[in-house]
C-alpha cells in the first residue's frame, strides 16, 4: 500500500516523540511492503515563530493532499503566561481541526496491567477498563464568539451547538458502540444548558436507530466522578468539546501516565492522529518524553488506513516495551529510558517479529477507526 502523509511536528516535545512514530511507521512498511513518504507543515509556536502565522495556508494544503496526518503537540509558555496575546499556538490547531471539518475526537482509555500500580487507583477499579470518547471537535464553547468588554472587565465564550453538528459525532459513536460492548454514555449538564438539552433530545431520537446499543444519560459533574469511582462502567463516551477536553485528560490517570493516551480526529476529508498530551515545554529536546502515546496514535493511523495486522504489529511492541520495564521517567522516575531508546526497541521489536503475523485483532487495545 501505498500512502502519504503529512507530519506537523508542533511545539515542545512535539517533534522528538513524532520522529519515534515516524521510525515505526518506517518499520512497519519495511515488514509489511508498504510505502509511506511523508509531506511536512508547520503549525503552532513553530509556526508563529517562522512566519507569525500558527497556521500558514500551506500547512492546510499539505494536510489536505495527504492521506492521513500525524501532529505532535502544542503550546508554549510565552503564550501560556500572556492573556493578552492576540496570536497564540492553539489557534493554529483549532483551526485545522475547523478548516478540516475533523469533528469526532476519538481517545481510548484502556489500562495495561503492568502500570497498574502507577495509578492513583486501586487495582481493583482498574480492572477491565476500556472506553473510547468521542468528544465533539469543532463546536461548542470553543468555537462561538469570544467578547472582551472595551474596559476589560467582562468576558464571554458562546457556546452553541445545531442539531446537525450534534447528529454526525453521535452517529459515528452510535456506529463505534455496535462493534464494542453495545454501551454508550452521554455526557451533559442537561440540568443547567440549553445545549445540553438539545445533546439529550438529539441523542435520543438517533438511540432509536441503534436499538442494540445501551444509552445512558450522564451529568458531566457526576461522570468526572465515575469515571474514577467506576471506570469500567463506560464503554463508548459520547459528549460535547470542553466536556471530552476535560474528561479526557481526567481519565488518562487511569493508565498511569497522560503521556500515553493516542487519539484520533476524523471528519469527512483527512484524518488526524496526536497524542492527547501537550507539548511539555519543560522536557523539550531533553529526550525524556514518552513517545508510546505518539506511536498509539500512529498505530491508530493504520486503522484508518485498514491496516490493522499492522496496527496490533505496533500495539504488540508497545505492550512489549511497558511489560518488560523499558519505559519513560513519566511512568518509572528512577529506572527509564529516553525517548528514543524506547523508539528504538518498538521499532526493533516490529522488525525482529517479521513473519509472525498475529491473528489477535480482538486484543483489548486494538480499534478500529470508522
Ligand atoms: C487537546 C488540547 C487542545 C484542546 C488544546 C491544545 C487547544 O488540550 O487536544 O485536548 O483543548 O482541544
Ligand atoms: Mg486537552
């Protein structure tokens, strides 16, 4: 097969863990014959720094010729610390999720038993945790009209949501759920917003069409509570931007390190792959960041290209690398290794497993991109 696609290495720790993705990927075209060449765009603080722009126009057109993209990280601290910045790194991001239309935002949570004891959690909770959100991706609060008074004293984010926007994330997570455990959770404040509200009416008129899948109605406030109480309760997540944004950082504690949580964001044209961490300024060029939720994400990229022998390929050497100890500061502070050496051996382990092709597509972190 042959594929293009196109790389932004984004800000901090960005590049460092995308190069490891990219050497994987480089690994399993070699095992499997496959031919991948990348395009490369800029975005974020990067970007600002080369042109004052977070997201030049050529960045677009490379992501739109390409097959599929894979993104680092964003963010800096300049911005970070200076509310009063009117060109900041994130908009370079959130306009390429709007500009792509990626408005399904797919992030699973799954445990790995080796890092069981890294979590704040009893092991007891931890067992068999596995759920995907579906967070909204180019709507909501984040994307309606943002006002600061002419004497700075008051602000205001809309949030806004058509039913449209809402039908087409929930029919991909309706959709997600029928290959899973039949289970889906929707995430609103249906008590106080008129959004949610209409999430709630919406979700229910197109549970009607799934009539095989389980829904249940969940407060946000309520949720960011089971999800640590009772994690293995949820199977498919389904909820609008700020709620996923938040939700999902919250359950990344649950694997024992936000550093490895894939994610990926789809639309109707082409589709994106990042981790779910940020650019962790403070590690940057250090070669200490975790590169497994980048590589996640890339193995999450062969699914949507279909190649899922490939994917669990990947899957397989990252489970490898966690359950013999070869892991990153975030996950082991005294015994690590460096983000390349832990590269490195996903890498080696694709290679040096050639031919033994793995019929374990069920396997509990395996998925299927729609
Ligand atoms: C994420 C990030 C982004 C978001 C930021 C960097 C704009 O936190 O992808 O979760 O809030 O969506
Ligand atoms: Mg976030």
């Amino acid at each position: 097969m042959e594929k293009k696609i196109a790389v932004i290495f984004g800000d901090g720790i960005g590049p460092e863990v995308t190069r490891q993705s990219i050497q994987v990927l480089n690994a399993v075209a070699q095992r499997f014959g496959h031919s991948f060449q990348y395009t490369y765009g800029i975005m974020g603080a990067d970007a600002i720094d080369k042109t004052g722009n977070p997201l030049p126009d050529e960045t677009i057109t490379t992501c739109l010729a390409a097959d599929a993209i894979l993104f680092g990280a964003i963010g800096h601290p300049k911005y970070d610390n200076d509310p009063t910045a009117k060109v900041r790194p994130e908009q370079g991001l959130l306009k390429l999720r709007k500009e792509l239309q990626l408005f399904a935002n797919i992030r699973p949570v799954s445990t790995y038993p080796s890092l069981q004891h890294l979590s704040p959690l009893k092991s007891k909770h931890l067992k068999d945790v596995d759920f995907v959100i579906f967070r909204e991706l180019t709507g909501g609060i984040y994307f309606g009209k943002k006002e600061l008074s002419d004497d700075g004293l008051t602000a205001s984010d809309l949030c806004t949501y058509s039913k449209y926007e809402i039908e087409r994330v929930a029919h991909l997570a309706f959709q997600y759920a029928q290959k899973r455990r039949k289970k889906l959770t929707l995430v609103d404040k249906a008590n106080v917003l008129e959004t949610s509200r209409l999430w709630r009416k919406v979700v229910q008129e197109i549970a009607q069409q799934y009539s095989d899948v389980t829904v249940d109605y969940m407060f946000v406030d309520n949720a960011a509570m089971q999800v640590i109480q009772f994690p293995a309760h949820f199977d498919v997540v389904l909820t609008e931007n700020m709620f996923g944004d938040i939700i999902s950082d919250e359950a990344s504690v649950l694997t024992g390190s936000l550093g490895l949580l894939p994610s990926a964001s789809v639309g109707n044209q082409t589709a994106l792959f990042e981790p779910i961490h940020g650019s962790y300024p403070q590690a940057a060029g250090k070669d200490i960041a975790n590169p497994l939720g980048s590589i996640l994400s890339a193995a999450m990229l062969l699914d949507y290209f279909q190649l899922n022998t490939e994917a669990t390929a990947v899957r397989e050497a990252v489970e490898w690398t966690l359950s013999n100890g070869f892991v990153s500061k975030d996950i082991d502070p005294v015994n690590n290794y460096s983000t390349t050496a832990i590269g490195e051996l996903v890498t080696e382990h694709i290679i040096r497993h050639a031919g033994e092709e793995s019929s374990n597509h069920g396997n509990q972190h395996s998925s299927t991109i729609i």
